[in-house]
C-alpha cells in the first residue's frame, strides 16, 4: 500500500460539523465555506448496493425516512429530506451518493476520508464496495483514507483495493493495537481523543502509525494533542478549529 500521508492536519466531521446537516452536500459546501480542505463522511450501502452518506443505520435521526437505510433501494432513500430536521434552511436537501461527494472533492480540491460505516451484517460487502466505487470516483485526485469501527469492512476493501490508504478506528484502547493494524496493513489509527495521552501517541508514530484523533471540539485539546504529534484532528467546531489552526 502506499503509505505517504498527503492530508492536512485539521479535518471536517461529517462535511461541516455542527454548523450543516451532517453527511450531505450542503454540509460539505459550509466546510469549504470555512476553509476546510479534508472532510470526513459515514458511507453505507443502499439495499441495491449504492455507497451514499449516513451515519446512522436508521433513516429517523437523520432524514425525513424512517427505519433501516440499507434495506431501502437508492429510488426511494433519493427521496427523504435530509437537512429539514437541523433547520429549515436546508429543507430541500436531499442524502448524498459516494459519486457526488467526489465530485464536490474534485470541484474544491478537497480531501476526503471514508468512513466505512456498514448496516448491520453488510461489514465485508460494504467494504469491498465502497473500496471498489472510490478507487474508480477518485481517479486523478489525491487518494481518499478509508476508515471502520469495523475490520471486517477494512480486510474486504484490503482484498478489493490494496492500493487505497486505510485507518482501523477505534472506540476504546487496545493493548494489541499494533497487531491489529498490522494485519489490515493500516497507515494510520483512528481514536477517540480521550483514550490518548502524550505516551501513548510516542509510542503510536514510533511504531510508524499515523494518529488520527476524533471528535476535537475544544481548541486547548486541540493544540495538546498537535504538540504530542498527533497527524489529525476530526473536529464539529470547525469554526473554531479552522484548517490554520495547526
Ligand atoms: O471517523 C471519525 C468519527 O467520525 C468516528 O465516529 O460516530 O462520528 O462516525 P462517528
Ligand atoms: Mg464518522
């Protein structure tokens, strides 16, 4: 795999934080808006095997559809309102395909990270499929970092395209940490900022791991977790944690 590490050190959670309909176009406009040149997405499949953006597995939190999103076909998922329940200025905006954020990326220059976020019992098809549709979108553009909670989605986009950057997330600390990455061959870790401390982060790039830290809302931890040598920080306030920051 190639693992140079082109990607800026502030990114863009969900497209544009707190301040947009997360996971849609018009969030990703509100992150250009301020600057952002790396955004991060949640990708899953439509039942007839679509990648689009949504972070949760239910359509409820998140869009005008109700029940779980991968057992709906794109047909109709293209149909919900996704911006009406953050506010009524973004009522008209509808959920998002994995081929119109990498236009909005090409149009912008922008950075992207994939999060692989699999409806439940879809880990290993969502993989190999959001690794097979990003390699064919991102062609000619700065590769996209794919990440999962789940190896099962990283080992099937590992198979699938060897070649695409990726980064095991991580919820709570694991002591076999280097064992995990090894064998899905990860450039980088991705964790909750709270499981790091200055230690921990010197042992991470010592063993050659980019450390990429979410989700950083305050500037002082910000600049912490910069100073210890974090590579990365996935932040809502991307108001206050602009991409100058570091
Ligand atoms: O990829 C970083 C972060 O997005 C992981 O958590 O739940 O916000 O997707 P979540
Ligand atoms: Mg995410």
């Amino acid at each position: 795999m190639n693992k140079s590490w082109p990607y800026p050190a502030v990114v863009a959670h969900r497209g544009g934080g707190k301040l947009a309909p997360e996971n849609t176009l018009a969030a990703i406009d509100v992150g250009v808006r301020f600057g952002h040149t790396m955004i991060e997405f949640d990708v899953k499949l439509s039942q007839d095997g679509l990648p689009f953006l949504l972070h949760d597995d239910t359509l409820d939190r998140t869009s005008s559809g109700y029940g779980v999103a991968g057992e709906l076909p794109w047909q109709t998922l293209k149909t919900f309102d996704a911006g009406g329940w953050f506010s009524g200025e973004f009522a008209s905006e509808k959920l998002a395909l994995l081929s119109d954020v990498a236009e909005k990326c090409r149009q912008h220059a922008l950075f992207a990270n994939i999060e692989i976020k699999p409806s439940p019992g879809t880990d290993r098809e969502t993989g190999r499929a959001v690794a097979l549709a990003a390699e064919q979108l991102w062609q000619g553009q700065p590769a996209p970092l794919l990440s999962s909670f789940s190896s099962a989605a990283l080992e099937a986009a590992m198979a699938a395209v060897p070649a695409l950057p990726r980064g095991l997330l991580l919820d709570e600390w694991h002591d076999d940490w280097q064992a995990l990455t090894a064998s899905l061959d990860c450039v980088s870790l991705h964790l909750n900022h709270r499981l790091l401390d200055a230690q921990r982060t010197a042992q991470l790039k010592a063993a050659g791991l980019r450390v990429f830290v979410y989700t950083v809302n305050k500037p002082e931890r910000a600049r912490e977790l910069l100073n210890w040598g974090v590579d990365a920080i996935c932040t809502d306030r991307i108001d206050t944690i602009g991409p100058d920051f570091a």
